[in-house]
C-alpha cells in the first residue's frame, strides 16, 4: 500500500514510494502522486487505480465500480481527502494532521509527537513493510515539491 502524510501546521504532504504486490516488493521508485487541472493527487490502494479516481471524481457522485484507491488532493491551497465508500465518492476537508494508507498509524503517531510529514513517513518505514523507497514532500503554500 503505502503511507501519506498531512501536517496541518507546516502544510505539508509526505508520501512514500514503495510498491508491493503479492507480499512481494515490486519497486522503490514509484510515483504515487500526480498533478492534473491544477490539483495535487496523492494515492494509497492500488495504483491501478488512481487515474479512474483522478478522471471521474469531479464529474461523478456515483464510483463506476468499488474502487480500491484512496487519496488526498490539494485545491486552490486547501486539502482534502478522497476514496470509495459504498460505490459512492466522497471526499472531506481535512484541517488537522492526518495519515492515510498501511503505515498510517505510525505516522499519525510521530506527527502526534511533533514530527514533519517526511519525518512521520521515514518513521512508517521503518515498521511498515508496505511502504518505503523515497519520500517526496509538497509543500502547500510554495505549491511545489520540495
């Protein structure tokens, strides 16, 4: 899967780019976000999947199918979360620190503690098989990755 990062205070994102499948690393090197309509994608699940949630999510209510996929995205400054939930999308500001994906609980924890996005993420690393390889961070207010 993978770990995401929100820091609310130092408005932030952090992601991980490891890819797993069947219990098995696949790639250290994945790029688990994406820039389209100057909206900033960040995604957990399966990667697979990210360009149907990315190319229906504003036009739809309805999911075309049980997605397996979920994400923040930053609009006009401000973050959100998005994912599937019964065939329907939904999505929700998010005005706190946040984690998201398989290593979310050590995240949230090292947030808790006063860590950075990119601290938090190193932190899953370590304890979550699921997520690794490099981390990138955006910055929400440079609107850039730094």
């Amino acid at each position: 899967m993978t770990t995401l990062a929100y820091d609310h205070n130092r408005q932030q994102i952090a992601c991980d780019s490891r890819a797993t499948a069947m219990g098995m690393i696949k790639n250290n090197n994945t790029v688990k976000y994406l820039q389209k309509d100057n909206i900033t994608w960040f995604f957990c699940g399966n990667s697979g999947e990210t360009n149907l949630l990315v190319n229906t999510f504003k036009e739809l209510t309805e999911a075309p199918a049980n997605i397996d996929v979920s994400a923040y995205f930053v609009d006009k400054g401000s973050v959100y979360s998005a994912c599937v939930d019964d065939g329907v999308y939904r999505s929700s500001l998010i005005e706190f620190n946040d984690s998201a994906g398989s290593g979310c609980e050590f995240a949230i924890a090292a947030l808790d503690m006063g860590k950075t996005a990119k601290e938090a993420v190193e932190y899953a690393m370590t304890r979550d098989f699921y997520s690794g390889g490099k981390v990138h961070v955006y910055d929400i207010e440079k609107a850039k990755f730094i």
